[in-house]
C-alpha cells in the first residue's frame, strides 16, 4: 500500500481531531496486520470506492469514546448509548469525507460509503487474506487504532 | 456543547445566530440525555426539536442571503452541505413520525447533529470568515 493512500487519512484524523476537540495526534509505529479486527470497544468501519477500493477501520477504547463525547458536548457521558456511537460515526464520517477530498487532490477520486458501527464486537473483518496497515495514534485522551486496507482499482 | 472563541468568523449576525444554534442544540441534547425516564420528556423532546429543526432552517437561509450579498465565491458548495443537512434532518423527522420517538432514534439524532454542527461551524463557515477578511484587504 503506497504511503499517499495512507497520509491522506492520517493528516484528516489530525486535523479533525484539532478543530473539533482540540485534541493533539501524534503517528504511533505502523505496522502490517493479517486481519483487520476491531480490538477495542468501539469501532466504526468505512466503505471506501471509487479509484481506491477498500476498508477503513477506526477501533477507540471506551474511556477515549467517552472522553471524546464529553468534550464535544460539554455532558459526563458514562455509557456508550446511541447518542455516544452516532457522534463518533458521524466523526469518523467527517474524517473520511476530509481525506477523500485529500486523496482527490492526489488524482485519486474515492467516495465513501455511511459509516457502520460496532460496539463491543470483536468479529474481524474480511479481507479476502491481504494484509492491511495498522496506524496507531497516540493522543493525550488515549491511544487507539485506524486499520487501513485500500488497493486501486 | 461549548461555544468558543476560535468559531466566530467575525460577522456578527452569522456570529450570534451560530452561538443561539450552540444553544439550542445544547438544550436539545440535555433533555435527550438527562435520566428522566423517556415517556415522561417525550414532550419536551418533541417541542425542543421542533423549535431546533425550525432554528436550523431559518440560520442557513440567513447565512446563504448573507454569502450573497457579499459574492461568495463557494455559495453553490455552500448551499448544498446546508441542503443535505436540511435533507438527513428531514429524514429523521419522517422516520421519528413514522416510527415513533424512540430514546434509541433521537440519541442516534442527537449525535449526528452535535458533530456535524461542530464541523460545519468550526471548519466549513470559517472559509467565509477568511474570504471577507481578504476582500477588506483589497479596499
């Protein structure tokens, strides 16, 4: 996987991150991964088409999700109800709608498809056996994951 | 939802209607979320949307006579994240008609609503901020 499918995805999660919480990010150790499982509490997976085809996993501790909710709507948020997943759906909807219009000024016209979300579900994802890129991302709110697997078209 | 600072595009009428939108959503997502047992908030529920839906239509076509009046360059890319906001608003209005007030379907509501408020205001109305400011360059 080239690195200017990954930058793209990399660059919307910080400046997402930035202008809606003001919460720094910070690019953890890549690695490759056989499966793409959604190892923490909340995940949400986007659909990605078009020029680029494939998967993008975003896998948040609950404590993260909580905090993340709290701060955009000022509330204690103590459980993840449909309120705390629709946010975080939505949020990571805006990440990957801002990373397409990244990888569209890369000559790669993408689109992406509504968010699903999973809550506490460690089912992995398929891939038809190819690997995907594991990009951990450190915040002073929590560390979590985005699971990258994208091939042209 | 916190209003700050770093949101103002410095307009005053986009300004304020931008701080009563923080407000009204932030009102909207109380209710929703206070540990009242639902039956007995469903019409404060009902009312505070209502009052919001209303608010949300009446900002964005202030805000779309505004981006007129001063030529906006992007009104078109403009107006059409406002209508497909108007859209998906519209489309839980239906389904909380047709398929009733659900706490589940409301919270689901009430998520999508606060993020994306926070996105458009703080990200996507910036630009017209940025455009004034470079037009009063010029004079």
């Amino acid at each position: 996987m080239k690195a200017e499918y990954i930058n793209p995805f990399y660059l919307a999660t910080k400046d997402v991150f930035q202008m809606m919480l003001d919460v720094e990010t910070d690019k953890g150790q890549l690695a490759i991964v056989e499966d793409m499982i959604p190892g923490k509490e909340a995940n949400v997976v986007l659909g990605v088409t078009g020029d680029l085809k494939g998967t993008i996993l975003f896998s948040f501790p609950k404590e993260m999700i909580l905090e993340m909710v709290k701060i955009m709507s000022g509330m204690d948020v103590d459980t993840i109800d449909h309120f705390v997943s629709s946010a975080l759906g939505e949020v990571a909807n805006i990440i990957g709608g801002n990373a397409v219009t990244k990888l569209t000024a890369n000559n790669y016209i993408c689109d992406i498809v509504p968010p699903q979300i999973f809550i506490g579900e460690y089912r992995s994802l398929s891939m038809a056996s190819q690997q995907a890129l594991l990009l951990p991302i450190l915040t002073p709110i929590g560390k979590f994951d985005i699971n990258i697997f994208l091939k042209e078209k | 939802m916190m209003w700050k600072e770093k949101y103002k595009i410095g307009v005053p009428l986009i300004d304020q209607q931008h701080e009563e939108l923080f407000k009204r959503v932030s009102a909207f997502i109380g209710i929703v979320q206070n540990k009242m047992n639902w039956e007995e908030k469903l019409e404060s529920v009902k009312e505070t949307m209502a009052f919001m839906q209303e608010y949300v239509v009446f900002h964005f076509d202030d805000e779309e006579v505004y981006q007129e009046s001063i030529n906006y360059p992007n009104l078109e890319s403009h107006k059409l994240e406002h209508k497909k906001f108007k859209q998906a608003v519209e489309n839980y209005a239906v389904r909380l008609d047709t398929e009733g007030y659900s706490e589940e379907l409301v919270q689901e509501f009430s998520g999508r609503l606060m993020a994306w408020l926070i996105m458009h205001v703080g990200s996507v109305d910036q630009k017209i901020g940025e455009y004034v400011a470079s037009q009063e360059g010029e004079i």
